[in-house]
C-alpha cells in the first residue's frame, strides 16, 4: 500500500551550500529530497515554505509552519508530514507543534549537520529516516529523527554542535526508539500534554524574553525587557532554578506588570525545583514565577509562548503554562516493534 508523506522544506544546513564565504541555506526541498532515497511504497509531495538557517527563524514562521503541517494534514490521504529544519531552533519549532498537534499522523522533524551535497553528507540517511518513520508511527506526537534515532519533540535540545548525533533529551533516559536494517523499532511512548487549540493570531506575537543569571547578573535586564514591552519572559537560572534577592525582586515586580515568568536553568540536565530560599527557586515560586521542569531555554520560551497565544483569561495563564511544561505523565509503554521491513 502506498504511503503519501508532505515533505516541508524551511531551510538549514540540509538544504544549505557554500556562498563564497559560508555556508548558507538556499536550495529547494525538491534538492534535498533528489539527494535521497525514499523508502519503497513512499510517495513524497514537497512544499518549499521557508529558506533560511534555523537561527533567523522568527515565531511568527513558527507558527506558519504550524499552519502549513495543519494545511498538509487537511488532506486526508495524506499518512504524515516530515519538516526538513535548521539543527539549531529545531527544538523550539518541533515543541511549538508538538504542544499544538491533534492528529494520530505523525509530524517528523529532521535535518543534516553536513550541508547539501557533501560526500559524507547525513541529510540524505536522515531524510530517509525521516520519511520511513513518517509512513509508519501512529500517535506519537511531532517527533526528531536524527542520525538513526527517534526523539519526542518534548524534552530533546541540540547538544552538539557539528557532531552527526545533535539531538538527545539530556534529562531523560534514552530515545523513544532507532531506525536500522528497514525497521524502526520504539521503546517508549512521549509524554505530552493535552494538545493546544489552533492559535487565533491578531496583530503582533507577544514579546518574550530570555534573560540568564551568572554571578555578577544584573537585574536590569529583566526590568528592560518589561520596559520594552515583553509579555512572557524565562529566567535562565542557576543550579535547580536558584538567583539573587535582587532578581527575586525584579521578577515580582514583572509578574505585578502582567507579565507571565518561566525559570529554568542553565544546568544541561536535571529539574528546577524549590529548594532554596535567599534568592532561590523557593523565592520565585512564591514571586509567581513557573518552573519548567526540565525543559530548557528554547522549550520554555515556546511553552510561554504558546500560554500567551492561547485563548484563556490572563489569570489562568500560569496554570496553563504549569500544565504545557510538565506535559502529561503517559508512562512508558510496552516495547514496540512497529517498523516494516524497507
Ligand atoms: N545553522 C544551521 C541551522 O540551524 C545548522 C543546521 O541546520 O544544522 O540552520
């Protein structure tokens, strides 16, 4: 049986050639899908939606891709969609949809660390993953299928910078599964919170900062970043989610100004959580800011983000934002042997 996946293209190293001084984003999705095998009984359908590097993505593209995939997925024949994405915001893009996705089909991000065309070029092997796990899974969420192995959106940052293994989830215990030999074999099931309506935008995307705290940090950031009109704002924290008395204090006097507040911390790995006082994460809880679990600096900007977008009273917005970063508790499921020999 044939299986109809949407391939949409925004750019990034995958799709990126060398401009004279540096590699840059500006070949088509039809060029990275010629680069590529596509596993048998695949039919592919290619939207060219964006060109750029991941790092000049803006949240207002974001969200077109959220519309484009939701575009794609109207069709019914339609099986799944695979978006060939820059490695560095691919965690905020892939968390974006993932928060918004109500359909069984899958949403399968991937990239390349090597640009188009290179000899020992990955985004062809990656592409191929990509469709093959896009014309198999079934209610997994948006997921990143990246050098042979398949993440959950939530969770997974780019940890490496050039290495051909970018992806891993650093406070969790593995991928949910791997490609090989034709097969894509799953372990384990994502966590993910109850999805999110469609966003009604009108007029500009709330402002949301980030702001990062280090011995010497300066509150001052935080007060301009209210000053310049931010709506949502993450503290990049010490340690389990711990400041200064002083950033304490600017972080309510933002919260009094209406603004939603997030805190996750600079550490790789692990959870924030209330344990000290003095400036602590005990302090910023109690000054009204959210913590985030363990999701990182990119993933709780999307998180607060996708809070502002939706459609609740402004006083239910931190609650809503407690329920988009702790997800929901799914479990790990049984061992799954789901792929189909290529
Ligand atoms: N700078 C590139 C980007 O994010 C890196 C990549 O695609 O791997 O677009």
């Amino acid at each position: 049986m044939e299986r109809h996946i949407t391939l949409i293209s925004t750019g990034g190293t995958i799709a990126s050639r060398w401009q004279g001084t540096g590699y840059a984003a500006d070949a088509s999705g039809g060029d990275v899908l010629a680069g590529a095998a596509v596993p048998d009984g695949v039919v592919v359908d290619v939207v060219d939606l964006f060109n750029v590097n991941s790092s000049r993505l803006t949240s207002a593209q974001q969200l077109e891709l959220l519309r484009a995939v939701g575009a794609a997925l109207a069709d019914p024949r339609v099986d799944g969609v695979v978006v060939t994405h820059g490695t560095d915001t691919l965690e905020e893009s892939a968390f974006l949809l993932d928060l918004h996705h109500d359909d069984p089909r899958p949403v399968v991000f991937t990239g390349a660390q090597r640009p188009l065309g290179a000899v020992d070029g990955d985004g062809p092997g990656n592409v191929y993953d990509a469709l093959q796990v896009a014309a198999t899974v079934r209610d997994l969420g948006v997921l990143v299928v990246f050098d042979g192995l398949v993440h959950a959106a939530r969770g997974t940052v780019k940890t490496q910078t050039v290495a051909s293994h970018p992806f891993t989830d650093p406070s969790g215990d593995g991928a949910l599964g791997r490609l090989g030999f034709g097969r894509v074999d799953l372990r384990a099931r994502p966590e993910r919170s109850a999805p999110l309506p469609l966003p009604a935008v009108r007029g500009p995307l709330p402002r949301v900062d980030v702001v990062m705290h280090h011995c010497d940090a300066d509150p001052l950031f935080v007060e301009t970043a209210v000053a310049a009109g931010a709506r949502g704002l993450v503290l990049v924290a010490t340690g389990a989610g711990n400041a200064t008395p002083l950033m304490v204090d600017a972080i309510a006097a933002a919260v009094r100004a209406g603004v939603l507040v997030a805190v996750t911390t600079r550490v790789p790995a692990g959870p924030v959580s209330p344990i000290y006082t003095g400036g602590g994460a005990v302090d910023l809880v109690a000054a009204g800011a959210v913590l985030t679990g363990t999701l990182r600096a990119g993933q709780a900007r999307i998180a607060v983000l996708a809070a502002l977008l939706a459609d609740v009273p402004h006083e239910e917005r931190a609650e809503l934002l407690r329920r988009l970063v702790l997800g929901t508790a799914s479990g790990a499921a049984a061992p799954a042997r789901v792929g189909v020999p290529a």
